[in-house]
C-alpha cells in the first residue's frame, strides 16, 4: 500500500510540474470543486453564513470578517447575532458607547482592538464613501484595518464580485496540492488568480477554509478520510492520519 502510495505521488509531481518552479498546467479544478461541494454541503464559514443571513450586506459582512480574525466560527456568529441586535450600519455602530461595544463583541479575539477598529472604519466610511461600503479591492485597501483577505471577503460575499480571499486554509492546502507554489497568502492570491479558473474564484474560499477545518488540517492532517487525496501530492506533509 505503501508503495502504491508512494507511486502514485510521483505520478502526480510529473503530471502537475511540482518538482520545478513552474506552476502546474492542468490541475483538476473542476473534479476538486465538485468533489468539495459534495462532502460539504452543508458546511460554510461564519462569514458566509452572515452573507446568508444578512441578505449580502456589504457592512454587516465587513463587520463580520473583522471580528472573525483569530476567532473561532462559533464565537463571530453568537458576536454577530448580538451586535446586529443594536447596529446594522456605520452610523448605528458610532452610536454605541465603546464599552458597550466591546461588551457586545467579547470574547471574539483582541475584542477591544477590535471595537476600536470597528468605530474607526464605520467613520471613514461614513466620512469617504457617504456610507456606503466601497465595492472594490482597491479602495477597501485605502481603509486602515482592512487587510486583501477582508477586501476580497467583502466583494466576493457582499457584491458578488470575482476575488480569491486567501487565508491561512487555502495558503497551505493550495500549496499542499502543488496547485501554487508560494510563501505568503498575499502571493497565492496572486498566483491563484494566475491558474484558477475565474468561475471558481468565490466558491474556493469557502470550500478549502471548510476541507482545511474539518480535513486538511495544519499539522497531521487526515489523509485517510481524505475525498481527494487522490489529486494530492502531500507537499510538506511530514505526518498524517
């Protein structure tokens, strides 16, 4: 078995170009998606789960995406829930004293840096942009507090338009596929947007964030149960189940 294993893993490095600086030519985007979109059908991130909830609220989900970094799934939704309670646009979030404000968000991760952040940007965009969320990367760049991982969040959840959220899920398994080859999220965002079909651009973030929780997890990840571990190379994988 092992052997086999082993065999078909050189099969892969020739077919997809892994061993040389190259990006793979002819990764099976489609058979992945599909594949994913089967095992988890129920299954999406919190954010995704806002977007659905709030009717693609551009501000409730930027409000979402700030408050889920280095929080569990969980514990931004229950935040959520409460916050959207007393605020659902910048002007209602000015309202809010801070202390209460972090009351409503504890215990997400740095919840009073984040409260502050929230106030910050809820002015700017009432201040810059009339407030109305900006629809492009760009200009949700020009926000202090916004990172290209809540840009591409907002426009791919809130306005339905073409990004690729990388994230430290899909960092590691696109890497891990051999599908890039790259150090930082910020340059697999750019190598991605160089082979990923532009149809899958929205579904990808949230079909690997939900594959990288659940299976392809950071260390050991579980191989066995693995729906397509036949189209993975294991790069960097030193131990698994």
């Amino acid at each position: 078995m092992a052997k086999q294993r082993k065999s078909n893993l050189k099969i892969l490095n020739s077919k997809f170009n892994i061993q040389n600086s190259k990006l793979p030519l002819s990764f099976p985007f489609k058979e992945m998606v599909e594949t994913l979109q089967n095992t988890f059908k129920d299954e999406v991130p919190a954010v995704t789960k806002i977007s659905q909830r709030e009717n693609r609220n551009p501000f409730l989900i930027l409000v979402g995406t700030l408050l889920s970094l280095r929080t569990k799934d969980e514990t931004t939704e229950k935040a959520m829930e409460r916050l959207t309670k007393e605020a659902k646009t910048p002007e209602d979030i000015l309202k809010i004293p801070i202390e209460r404000l972090q009351e409503l968000i504890y215990p997400v991760g740095f919840y009073r840096n984040k409260s502050v952040t929230l106030r910050d940007v809820s002015h700017i965009i009432i201040e810059n942009y009339n407030g109305k969320v900006p629809d492009s990367i760009d200009e949700l760049l020009k926000i202090k507090g916004i990172g290209r991982k809540t840009a591409n969040l907002v426009i791919t959840e809130g306005y339905g338009k073409p990004g690729i959220c990388v994230d430290t899920h899909v960092h590691r398994i696109s890497n891990r596929l051999g599908i890039v080859k790259t150090k930082n999220p910020h340059e697999t965002e750019t190598s991605l947007r160089e082979v990923l079909p532009k149809k899958y651009w929205i579904i990808y973030n949230t079909l690997l964030v939900t594959f990288g929780k659940n299976i392809c997890n950071p260390v050991s990840p579980q191989c066995s149960v693995c729906p397509i571990a036949h189209l993975c190379p294991q790069i960097g994988v030193a131990k698994h189940r």
